[in-house]
C-alpha cells in the first residue's frame, strides 16, 4: 500500500521517544513506506507529523468499495486508472490466512522484513559460523553436559528434550546495598533456587552480565528480555519491589525453558556463593567457545527422520507471518497495560477522590443547619468517604492486574522481537541448502557432502521449531494463566468498589 | 486562570469533530477562558492550536513551586513580580470548604457559570410594593382561593398548611409535531396529573410562560428553574428524553410544594385541555394583580403569636449564612455530576474499547497459528467484548445515576440561588419595623401603626420560615432519596461490570 492513503482503524499511541507516530480512528494517513517490517508502516497523517504505526490498525482508503473478506477489493472500472493498486505480497502469499480469518480486510500485505537485529555485531560472524557448521569445517567436541536434545511428538512437531527435575527460582527481598564507604549504593536481590534452597545475592548487573551471555550463547532461543534500565527513582521502595517482580517473570521463564534452564552459566548464577568461584566461573563463561552458532554441534537428533523441506518452509513461513503480526499487537497490549495502571494511579484516583469531595463537602455545608438532621449529613460524609476509598484502591490496583500483566508481556514482546532474527538463521540455511543442491547439480559438490549438509541444515531448522513449540506451550499455559490472573483480580476490585458503595448506602436513612 | 501559562498534567484527547483540543502531558498551554463552564477551559496550544480541555487536566505553571494542598502556591519573592497572580473566585468565596478538604491544588477555583438572578427588574417594584403593604396603604381583597396558611409547630418552625390531598403530575411521550405546514417544528409533552387523569400538552414555551408567571407571582417562595433552553440538537432522542426528566423534576417539585401546587396558574397549566379556555386562563393570568409582594395580603397567620425579633434575626442570619455556604457547594456537585456524565459516555468508554480492542487483536493475532488452539483465542475475544461491553454500560450508565443526580441538584442550585432574594425582602421589612420604631420613639408615627406593621412584618417574616422549612424537608426526603437513588444504581453498575468479567473468565481454559 506504498504511496497509498489509508484510513486509521483504531488508535494508536506511540511510545514517546521513538519513530512511532500515534494515530486516532478515522484519521487518514498516507504510507511511505509498508516494508518496514514486524508489522510496522511508515507514513504521516494530515498535519504531516510522520512515524511508524502498525500496519493492522489501518485500511486502504477505497473508493466506495465494500469491505469484505476479499483480498482484492471491488474496483469500478472507471476508478481502475485513477487508483494505485494495493501492492502484492512480495515474498509470501497470505492468501488462505487472510480468508481463513478475516477481521478486517487489512491484513498486511507486505513483506517481512525483520528490523531491529539483536546482534548485528554477530551476524556476519553468525553467517560465516554458520556456513562453518553447515559444511562441517567446524566441528566442535561438546561435552555430555552441554548437549541438548530434540524429540519429535505427535504431528510432527519438535520439542527440546527436558532433562532433570523442573524447578523455580525465587527472587525475594531487594535490599539496599552499599560499598566504597557508602559512595556506591546498589539494590541486591536474593535468588532461592527450589532444588537447593540456598540463598545466593545478585544485583541488576549481575543479571545483565548473564543477559549478555545467554543471547550470545544461544542464537536460536530469543532470551527474555530483563526490566529496562532506570536511573531516577531507582531506590523508592515501590520501585524496587516493581523490579522485583518484573526480574522474577524474566527468571520464571529462564526456569521453564528446557534449554537455558540447564545452561552451566546460568546454574552458576543462580547457585554460586563462594566470591572466588563467582569470579572464576565469570571467566570462564566469558571464555566459553561454544557459543553462537557453534552450539548447534550441542544439539543432538540423531535419530530423527530427514525433514520434507517444503513441509518446513510452509511451516516456517507461517510462524514466521505469525510472529510479525503477534508483535505490534503485544506491542500495543503492553502500552495499553502501562497507560491503564498510570490512568488508575493519577487519573482515576483524582476523579475518585472529586467525587469524594463533592459528597464530604455537600455533607458539610448541610451540617450548618442540622442540630436534628445529622443522619443524612452523617451519610453523605461516609459517602465521601467511600468514595475516596474507592479512589485509593484504583490507585492501588494496577499492582494487582495491569502491572503484572504489563510485565508479562513485557517478557513476550522480547521474545516475539527475537524471534525474526532465530528465523533468519534458519533461512539463511535453506538458502545455504539450495546453493549446496545447485552445486551438487553442476558437479561443483559431492553428493555425499550435500547429504551431511542436509542433516545439519535439519539440525538448525529441529531447533528453531522446537523453539516455536515451547513458544506455543508458554502462550497456552502461561498466557492463559496471566489473563485468569488479570480477570480474576478485576473482578476483585469492581467487586471491592460494589462493597464499598453499599456500606455507604447502608448508612442512609429509609 | 485566565490569561495564565498552565501544564498540563496528563493526557486529553479531543473528540474529532468537536471543539475539544487534544493534550499531551507536559505541553504548556495558554489559557484564554476559564468560564466556560462544566469544568472546561479554553485556550491554545504552543502550535496555535486553541479549543477546549479539561480544567482539572491542567495546572497554573508555577516557577519551581512545590505542589502543596495549599490553595495559594508558595511564590519565591523574587519570582513573584514575574507572575500572573491565579484568578480568585469571581462571585463565590470557596474559603472554608477548600481548606476544609484539599485533595489537590488544581480544583477548579472559579464559578460554575451561574444562573441567571431572578427578576432584577421587579427589585424597586418590590420595595416599594413591600413599603405599602407594610404600611397597610395598598390592601387588597383576597378570595378564599387564594388565601394560603401558615402554622406553628413544635419548635416554633413555620410551615404551610397543605390544602386537598397530594398529587402527582407525570410528564410522557415527548412528541415532535410541527405547524405551518411544517416549517415550524417542536416538542410536544404530555401532563397527567394522578388527581383526574386527563392528559393534557404542552410544550417547552409553555412552561417558560408558566416559569414567568410563577416568579411573578411568588416573589416569597423560590421557583424551581427549568431545564437550560438548547438550540442546537433538541430534536435529538436521547435530548428530548433527558429534557422529559429534567421537566418531571421541575413539575414534582411544584407538585410537592403546598403553596405551588394549589395556585390557580399552575393547576390551569395542568389541567385546561380547551384551546379557548386555555388562551383565556392565559390572559387572566397575566392580568392578575395579587402578584409579588402584593401576595403577602393572601397569606394567613392570624392566630398567630407575635414573633421575638431578635430571635428572628438570630435565625434568618444562621439560615442566611447556610444557603450562601451550600451555594458553591451545590453548584460544584453539579459541575462534578455534568462532569462524569461526560466523562462516562466518552472518555471511559473509549478507554474500556481501547482495552476490549486490545484483547480482541490479541486473540486474532494468536489465532494465526491456532488451529489445536482455539480456546485461548476465543477467551480473549470474549475478553475484548466483555471489557468492549463495559465501554457500553459506561456510555449508558450516566442517565441512570450522574444525569439523574445533575437535574435534582440542577433544581435544588436554582432554588438556593433564588433564596437570597427571598431572604432580602424579609431583612427589608425588618428595617422598615426598626425605622419605624424609631419614628415612633420620636413621635412622628401612631404606637397603633407600628403595632399593625410588626404584625404584617411576621406575615413576611413567617413567609420566608415556612419555605425554610419545606426546604429542609425537601432536603431531608428528597436529596435523601436521590443519593440513595444514585448508590443503588452506582452498585448495580459496578456489578454489571464484575458480570461481565465473571462471564468472560469462565470461557479460559482449567
């Protein structure tokens, strides 16, 4: 839909800071650019402020045409030569997706691309290990410890084999921590892991330095992402148990991943708590070769029956189309979840507390004149009251639904942005594939070199599916469970505010 | 605040279409009008752009004041000359009630847009009518019909004596007819009184005439006002129904009232269904001499013992000073009904949309990859539509308790604004008996003729306790009944809303 106008669906807020442009329904925007990517368009709106907005939430300005499921919409031949045609797909075909659900009939039709690399430091790197690997001029010798394996279920699908018992991890009581006499003062946190129970500290450093080392080491898992960075505030107590809560989600899901659940660098940050061995085993984590790429010599399935690779490629577009659509929608989620907990702690509380007012005041000047009529004055003033109360618990409340969920998704839009750059890997395999069939086709390469090749190609592509399984199982439990949460503790407090309303009735005359 | 800079504290979005400016948080804006009414400002943005915003959404921009729930900001000295000065309250002082309950520094500090005072033109008229009736000049024969009681009861608090039994009178089926062939259009609304049942119909004018006559009529008793007259949107539906409610209110309020709902205009409005009788009773009506303060020859308190002035005026004053503190009271609480009226059937609405979207894009969004899946797809679009329901329940809600509890209290504000005046022709008799007493003492008035006057004197004096008292009772049953009335409705909503949450978490899975 370059160059095209198209009409906004719903609002949009872009986060402040960015490219983002925010939208409102029924405004009309012109596209700059639709291969953004992730979802994203470019464009500007009337008054010609110009940013990204996703491209879901908008439709293409039609010329009285009806909106339905068709892909093509209807175009009165006479219109036909003023009118810029949508663009095609580019490189894949939405064609029974879009029929298959069809919401709105505005359904990006553009291209993945994938834009915000993770580490576009590795990339070459990756791509050249990678080549490596596929062509078995690097093959590593993994220790028993570090294999991990890929079954396959039913319907085909990969899942990463779980080794041991599983686990949590707690994250407790954040406390203030100083050094240097008091110059330096940081938060620590204690981490309990389940299997031993014994205490180890870690401050945000700590966990990003293992941040750093897990992404570096596991290009085809997207690692969840930890809190943002924050300077001011970083010491009010609400802060602090807000990160506590937020570095908790990130060591759940490090806890329930098969693989990073079991990674030596993590084990070590959870259980160290001898400073010596600490720094020791930092070291050598630094040092650690198999990383990247190379860990594919690590992930072992043998056994396994060569895959269809047109059977993949149809599967991996599809999450591949389904991954870019997810992310600008739980982008949205997230900012929906942030702007409802800071409306209920400022926005509503006030109107709240206005209202509580009103009451408490009416209640008073009444009073002026009620030596023998204190009972509606009395009522009134509980009024207020109740209604400054339902004022507090708004203001309270976001820490009970929308924060956690805020945070939860939090740890999705990591992932789900991590996950264009896990399936370029994969493609940049088959690509590697093809190039090794041509080869073998102009005699340029042994057979049995391109039937190795294959098998490792299979290795790459068995992880990135088993990935996209454990993903699937995450949304299904996980997600699932952080919507009854969220239900659950709404219904809680509009349950809360009914009580409250009717303690003042009660306090009514008749 | 006029002509100030101001912040805006948080983020407002003007609907399209209307006058309203969109905010962001932060942005500094000018004000050029504060007096707009119902808690809106006007003024423009640092682009230029002017409309209206929410007063409460702003804040006087103040040279590094801290926020305090002072009312007047601490100043630096050597800032203040830099300063505009906030605006002080125009006509109300909020004195007392807002030290009394500060919440923030950013309630509104300027007057709800005022009722227009009653019948300034008839001032001189009344005194000197009031000075010949005190004196006896101008007395007048009064039939039977028109002869209204007042009697002493415990306490020695004044009341009218009700004649005939209590009656109803219920407003129906607004009409829209239309005369001239058309070119004339208007509203149509039917009267029943419960005493005979005979519908009669009337339309908006005609209550202005009646509104007229009874302001005429009654300078002692304070008229209830009618609905504000609207040109623009008034053959709406929902217009027209909520302009039926706010009548029922004015006609319950002359039903209720002993004096009102016997006099002879009223009852002709009500009951005359003959064309010609109608324009007849008309005529009479605005011929009729026994108006203003000549009506104070119709009231009866014969039996009556003298009352003690300075007991009086020990009363009146305490009365006095009770409507004057409950005046800005009054008007705030309506300003904050108006005010939520508003803000359910827009802002919340959206923002619950804004959320119910947000699940619902999430489930179609999962849905992409979801064959095996549908659960949790369903569950969040029955997410989506349960929060997009409760955008709807909070668009509907108003007219159920916040625009009920606005048109009550738009009569009661009507009516306490009235009574200053009623008041000052009491305090104006009074200083007639103290000038005459004093000619009295100097001998240049008949003993005989003081007697007489005091004795008119407490007609007006009795006059003024008795429509004390029916307020108080008014006050005692009816704002009773509406802020009952108003909690009822406020918990039934809120359960609605934890029904709809309980209906959309039963669809989740375990």
């Amino acid at each position: 839909m370059e160059g095209q106008q198209v009409r906004a669906l719903y609002e949009f807020k872009g986060e402040p800071g960015t490219a983002e442009l925010s939208i409102n329904a029924g405004e009309i925007l012109t596209v700059m650019r639709d291969n953004v990517g992730d979802g994203w368009c470019e464009g500007f709106n009337e008054s010609g402020q110009s940013g990204l907005f996703p491209a879901a939430y908008v439709q293409v300005v039609e010329a009285a045409a009806p909106i339905t499921g068709q892909t093509q919409p209807y175009v009165p031949p006479v219109q036909q030569h003023q009118m810029i045609q949508p663009a095609q797909p580019h490189t894949v075909d939405y064609g029974d997706i879009v029929s298959m659900h069809t919401i709105h009939s505005v359904i990006p039709e553009r291209p993945i691309s994938n834009v915000p690399k993770k580490n576009n430091k590795f990339s070459t790197l990756i791509k050249s290990g990678e080549d490596s690997f596929l062509l078995g001029t690097k093959l590593l010798n993994v220790p028993d410890s570090e294999k991990v394996f890929i079954d396959e279920v039913e319907g085909g699908r990969c899942t990463w084999v779980p080794t041991g018992e599983s686990y949590n991890c707690v994250v407790t009581s954040p406390k203030k921590e100083s050094k240097l006499k008091g110059l330096k003062s940081f938060i620590v946190y204690q981490l309990t892991p389940t299997f031993n129970n014994i205490q180890v500290s870690r401050r945000y450093k700590h966990f990003d330095w293992l941040h750093e080392r897990l992404e570096e080491k596991f290009c085809f898992i997207p690692i969840p992402p930890l809190p943002d960075k924050q300077i001011s505030g970083r010491y009010e107590e609400q802060f602090i148990e807000h990160r506590r809560t937020q570095l908790q989600e990130f060591v759940d899901y490090v806890c329930r991943h098969p693989v990073l659940s079991r990674s030596r660098v993590w084990e070590h940050f959870m259980t160290c708590t001898d400073e010596k061995r600490w720094k020791a085993g930092k070291r050598q984590a630094e040092k650690d070769e198999l990383l990247g790429v190379n860990y594919f010599n690590a992930i072992q399935c043998a056994d396994l029956p060569p895959l269809d690779p047109i059977k993949v490629e149809i599967e991996t577009d599809a999450f591949s189309r389904f991954i870019s659509g997810l992310d600008p929608v739980v982008k949205n989620f997230m900012a929906v979840a942030v702007d409802q907990t800071k409306k209920h702690q400022v926005l509503y509380k006030r109107e709240f507390q206005k209202i509580g007012q009103s009451f408490t005041a009416l209640g008073h000047a009444l009073e002026a004149d009620d030596s023998s009529r204190g009972r509606l004055t009395h009522a009134l003033k509980m009024t207020g009251d109740a209604y400054n109360e339902i004022g507090r618990l708004y203001e309270e409340q976001p820490k009970f639904d929308w924060e956690p969920l805020g945070d939860k998704f939090h740890i999705y839009r990591g992932i789900i942005s991590s996950f264009p750059d896990v399936i370029s890997i994969h493609k940049s395999a088959v690509q590697k594939r093809r190039d090794s069939e041509r080869l073998v086709s102009e005699h340029k390469m042994e057979p049995q070199q391109l039937q190795d090749l294959c098998i490792r190609t299979d290795v790459i592509t068995r992880a990135l599916m088993a990935e996209e399984t454990h993903f699937q199982s995450e949304r299904e439990i996980h997600i699932n469970q952080a919507m009854k949460n969220h239900l659950v503790e709404q219904i809680n407090f509009y349950q809360k505010i009914v009580n409250k309303l009717q303690e003042a009735l009660a306090t009514y005359d008749g």
